[in-house]
C-alpha cells in the first residue's frame, strides 16, 4: 500500500483541485493506520510507509492552481513527517508491551514450574521417607517375624504406588501450564488427604473439630511437610499429634511431636539427617502462606519436642 502510494505521487500530473481533498485525508489516515502496526513488528518495515506519508503532500501541492509556496511545502511536508513519527513511536510502544506481557508470563509459567517442582519434592519426599522407616522396620523383624515384614513390604509397595501418582500428576499438570496447587480440590477432600497422610504415617494421630469441614490445599502441604521433618529430624520420637481446630474466624493446624529418644538410644539403622540445604524445607511454606494470608511458626516445645503451627485468618 505505502510502495503505490508512492508510485501515485510520483506520476500524478494533476489536476489538483478541492475533490482530491477528502482523498487526500482518507489516504493520509490509511497510512497513519499502517504505520502502528509496520512499526510494532519491525523499525525497516515502517520506512515506506513514512515515506509514503512525507511525500503525499506533494501530490497535491505541486498541482495546485497557482503552485502551493515551497515553503509551505515544506512545513506541510513535516508535519506528515512528524505525524508518521508519532504513529511510529505508538507502533514502538505497542512492541514494548507486547515484550513485557511475554516476560511477564515467561516469568509467571516459570514461577508455576518452581512451585510445582517444590510440591512434588515435599510430596514424595514425605513418601519416601516413609518407605525408608519401613524397609529399616522390615529388616528389624524379617528374621523373627516374617508375616510383619510382608505386611511391611506391602506399605512399601503403597507408598512407592503414591510417589508414582504424585509424579504423574505433577506431568500432566505442566504439559497442561496448570496452577499452583496440585492438590485435591472438590470439597473435603483436602481434609480427606490430610487425615490419610496422617493415619499413613503410623505412630500420628489427628485431633479435628468437628467444626472444620475443610481445610485450605496448603494445610495438607504443611502437614506433610511437618510429618516429612519429624522423620528426618526425630526418628524414634514417642508419638506425633496433628490439631486441626477452628476458634472464630481462624483457622489453626498444628503438628506437634514429642521429644525424640537420647542419640545412644536410637536404633542402628535410624535415619541420618538431611545434608545442609536439601529440601525447600519450611522457608518455601512460609512464602506460599503468606500469600493466602496466613502465619507458620515453628519451634521446639517447653518438653523438648517441636511444634509447626499455621493460622489462617483472625486477628
């Protein structure tokens, strides 16, 4: 369109009179809509429409009976010129933010992966472990007790079957560029998960209010990550409890473990702990609650033992 336009003006001989006025317009308002989105997709694809649109006005003005001044050529010739400009640099600003939304949801479907790559961590790490403390149970009684350990071995096999959903599951949410959380959804199910981890757990036992229905996603996160430390961190330890308790408009869950056995104590085969810096650990939950509002503490208790407690909502 810019390369006729040009061709136009330069074969045009006349006659130039006030019927080509409303042309004139209509064409300069045509290129002008051309240039913004030449100028979005590249600079060199908005040269010939600027030039196009700097050299219409001598179309008309070489033409006109008497001849237009050339010093009124010019000024005209310049404001084409600055107006082509200005539809030039609305083109650029276009490209600008069509730049920052495609960092931005770069940045965003990355920030997805992280997330989901750290719950996937939390949630298998929280199987495995469990696995682990299985298969070290196992060895304790293969010898004296070999239906204990078959039905050990099945927990295993269980457990491994978990990790697998777990991974396949977080798969199918990135081929998909899901969300944040990979957990249950559909009403009571998240306390329904929550209170399975718990009862997989073995030793843990859950106190609900019957008041709580459901629970956010990140409650069952905590709580796995929570019974994942107590494994890791306090193997042996006599018994953990996990409060789920609504007071008012806030929402509490704690998971509460006593105090582990004295080191001389522990079994041979007790679980080492973690090396430094593996994991996400408490400080990615932190963040995530945050988000939703609400506050994690955690810390050893008056008795030795530690505690990770989560409040949504209240004061």
């Amino acid at each position: 369109m810019a390369a006729v336009s040009l061709a136009a003006t330069a074969a045009y001989r006349g006659p130039a009179g006030n019927a080509v006025g409303p042309w004139w317009l209509l064409e300069t308002a045509a290129l002008l809509a051309l240039t913004v989105p030449a100028a979005r997709r590249a600079l060199r694809h908005a040269v010939l429409p600027v030039l196009a649109l700097t050299a219409l006005p001598l179309r008309v003005g070489l033409h006109l009976e008497p001849p237009s001044p050339a010093a009124e050529l010019v000024v005209i010739c310049l404001l084409a010129a600055a107006a082509s400009g200005a539809a030039v640099a609305a083109g650029r600003h276009l490209r600008a933010q069509d730049a920052r939304r495609a960092h931005a949801v770069r940045e965003a479907r990355r920030a997805q992966r992280i997330a989901l790559a750290r719950d996937l961590h939390d949630f298998v790490a929280h199987e495995v472990s469990g696995m682990l403390v299985q298969a070290q149970a196992g060895q304790l009684v293969a010898a004296g007790d070999p239906d204990a350990a078959m039905a050990v071995l099945r927990r295993i096999e269980e457990a491994g079957l978990r990790a697998m959903d777990t991974l396949e599951e977080t798969v199918r949410m990135l081929d998909a560029d899901a969300g944040e959380d990979s957990g249950p959804t559909a009403p009571g199910a998240v306390l329904a998960e929550l209170a399975a981890a718990v009862q997989r757990y073995g030793s843990a036992t859950l106190d609900l209010d019957p008041a709580v229905r459901d629970v956010p996603p990140s409650a069952h996160r905590l709580v796995t990550e929570a019974l994942t430390n107590v494994r890791r961190h306090a193997p042996g330890c006599g018994g953990v409890r996990v409060t789920v308790a609504r007071g008012g408009e806030a929402l509490t869950v704690r998971v509460l473990n006593t105090a582990p056995p004295a080191i001389g104590a522990r079994p041979a085969t007790a679980v080492a702990p973690p090396a430094p810096g593996a994991g996400t650990g408490l400080a990615s939950l932190r963040r995530r609650l945050a988000t939703e509002g609400a506050a994690l503490t955690a810390g050893p208790t008056p008795s030795g033992g530690w505690h990770t407690t989560a409040v949504w909502g209240g004061a």
